[in-house]
C-alpha cells in the first residue's frame, strides 16, 4: 500500500500540471506570509545577506538578488538548452513549423507592449515596464492547458510550447538590450574569455558537463560585474553545450539533452517556486483601490490580458488567412483563442521583467506586482474556461 500511495505521488509530480499548482501554492504563502504578523521574519527572509569572497573577488547580495540573478541564471540556461534544441531538431527546425508560433509570439510580444505604452507614455520612468506585459509563463500556461487532458488536441500543446519558447527568446533580447546597466570594460573581456573557452571546448568535442559548468561560473561571475543582466549568462552557456558528441567507442549522446533532463526537475520544482515565493509577496494593505487605477497597473494588467490574447489570435488569424501558417491540426478557432487567452499567464516572467524595469524598490506600493497575479488569473481563467467549452471529451 505505502509502495502504490509514493508511486502516485510520483506520477502526480511527473505531470505538467503539477509546477503551475506548486506555483500557485507557494504564491498563496507568500501572500500570507507578507500580509500577517509574520511579515517581518518574511521580509527578514529575503534580505538575509548572502556573502562570497575569494581573494579579491567579493559578491554580497540579499538572499532575493541571489534567487533573481543566481538561480534565475539556470533556469535561463534550461531555457537556453531547450531554445537549442527545438531549433535545431525540434518543432522550430523548419520554416513551416516556425510560422505560426513565431507570427503568434510577435503579436503577442508587440500589442501588450503598445498598450502599456499607450498607459504609460507621459512617465518617462513608468516607460522602463513597457516589457513587463510581453511575457508568458510557459510551466504555468501549459500547466493549466494540461489540467483539459485529451480535451485539447496535442497540435495546440504543441503551439503554446513553441509560442512560449520564441516568447522567452524575445525576452533573453529584450533584457541584454534594454535593461543592460553601465558595463565594465574589464569584466566585459573576461566574459568575452569565457565564450571564446567555450567555443574551443566545443569545437575540441569536450564531453565533461563538469568542464562547460566550471567555465559557466566564471561567465556568470563576469556577466555580474559586468553591467549586463548576469542571467545572459546561462543562455550563452547553453549554446555551446555540445547538442551531440560521440564517446571513444563512436556511440552518440547528447551532452545538452542529458543537462537539460538533469535540470528540468530542479527549475520546475525548486528555483520556479523560490522565485515566486521571494517576489510574489504583495503587501495588500498597502495597496489602495486608487492605487490600482494609475496607469503602471492598469497598463500591466491591460497589457497581459487584453494586449496579450489580442497580439497572438490577431497576428494568428491574419498569418492562417493569407497563407503564411495552417491552423493546429484537429483545432478550432475558439480552441486557439482559448490558447492565446493562456498566453497572457505573464506570472514568473513578469515578475522577473518588472524586478529589472523597477528593481527592488516599493514605488509603486506593489501595485504593479499585483497588477501581473491579477492579469495572469485573469487570463488563466479565461482561457480555461474557453478550452473547456470550446473542447469535447
């Protein structure tokens, strides 16, 4: 009996529903944590210093900087493997698997960002968010997309994964274009060591993920120092990771699909949550229904809910009728619309795009902050219900 109740357990956690759950939970917690006595040793949490120094070498942080540029940097990196991958041999490989997701991803990075805009463009400051409503949370989208089982046709899971893979390569350029700092020349070319040692390592056919992982911490270090977002760090990494190599009796193996298997669980369980845990904490009593009309919010939430559904259905539609794309096999038109409801689950990414435009400052009284929980549960219900409707068993 105990044997069959861990294997259930096992398989709940195996599900692509079960990271969007667990995101969901660790958020409630935070929320509680941060709007009750316990707020204090919450907060204490997340400024608990962090310290390394080696010689000359000296990184001091808060535990929440160390979440948002440390670990973050890993899970940039699975980004990166995954990106990697499904261009080179998965469903971003050719032309006409790209199309629609790619046509898709566009609207759906370029109308949430107008209507931020349109909110915010008198606010010089305000303007530095205009990328917060761009984002989708691609464990959390699929989580719930998951949740209809059969319901939806695997064409469509196809299309929100590919979607939200192009959607995170546009934020990967948007934070080393836009929120790159005053860069530093000598940890710039440390950095630009880095890679070139990762170039030769890969040309080399180096096979030790221990040697690509050493090499990756100095890139981070670097990149940290340098002025440009150290998370960068993780995707330049990725790249390098040699997708096949062949061992000393000619058998083939992948390096990067082995990194990646290894990561999954990690992000997915450990650093995700965390992340959430550190900044989704939104101090409700300090937030006054004025608060929620000032154009900050009301252009994040606009932007994910309205911007977001309305970039990736119209950019769709416009790509399927002129030829460019083919709608999902065995989809429907209301099951796309369904699905680019979803995309509008901006949750983790915005919370990370929002620490960057605004840092960890209290400006706006967390209003912007729940502005992205409200626009993602709006989405995420709107789109499941939609699915559920627009889906037979």
């Amino acid at each position: 009996m105990k044997t069959g109740y861990m294997h259930e357990i096992q398989d709940f956690i195996k599900k692509d529903s079960f990271p969007g759950m667990l995101l969901i939970v660790v958020t409630i917690i935070a929320l509680i944590l941060q709007n009750s006595a316990l707020s204090h040793y919450y907060m204490n949490f997340l400024h608990t210093p962090v310290e390394i120094r080696i010689g000359a070498l000296h990184i001091a942080k808060p535990l929440l900087l160390w979440v948002n540029d440390g670990l973050m940097a890993i899970f940039f990196l699975l980004v990166g493997l995954e990106i990697k991958r499904e261009v080179i041999e998965g469903h971003l490989s050719s032309l006409s698997q790209i199309a629609l997701p790619g046509i898709a991803a566009a609207g759906g990075m370029a109308v949430p960002a107008l209507v931020y805009i349109a909110f915010n463009k008198a606010d010089a400051f305000a303007m530095q968010g205009w990328a917060i409503p761009t984002a989708t949370d691609i464990a959390f989208a699929l989580g719930i997309l998951s949740l209809l089982g059969k319901r939806v046709p695997v064409s469509l899971k196809i299309f929100l994964m590919a979607l939200a893979i192009i959607d995170d390569l546009g934020a990967i350029v948007i934070i080393a274009l836009f929120y790159t700092q005053e860069l530093s020349t000598l940890s710039i070319s440390v950095a630009a060591a880095s890679l070139v040692v990762l170039f030769i390592m890969n040309r080399m056919g180096v096979v030790r993920k221990a040697a690509y992982i050493m090499v990756g911490v100095i890139l981070w270090v670097s990149v940290l120092k340098s002025g440009v977002h150290a998370t960068l760090a993780g995707v330049a990494l990725a790249f390098f990771i040699p997708l096949k190599s062949t061992d000393s009796e000619g058998k083939t193996f992948s390096i990067a699909h082995q990194l990646e298997h290894d990561l999954h669980y990690w992000v997915a369980l450990l650093i995700l949550p965390l992340f959430a845990f550190v900044n989704a904490g939104v101090d409700l009593g300090g937030i006054s229904p004025g608060g929620m009309k000032e154009t900050v919010p009301l252009g994040i939430m606009t932007g994910l809910f309205i911007g977001k559904q309305l970039g990736v259905f119209t950019f769709s539609f416009i790509a399927i009728k002129m030829g460019l794309a083919k709608l999902p096999k065995d989809s429907t038109w209301l099951q796309l619309y369904g699905v680019a409801l979803l995309t509008g689950i901006g949750f983790t990414m915005s919370l990370f795009v929002d620490t960057l435009a605004f840092g960890d400052t209290d400006l706006f009284s967390y209003a912007d902050k729940l502005a992205i929980l409200l626009g993602s549960l709006f989405s995420g219900v709107a789109g499941y219900i939609v699915l559920r409707v627009a889906s037979k068993p």
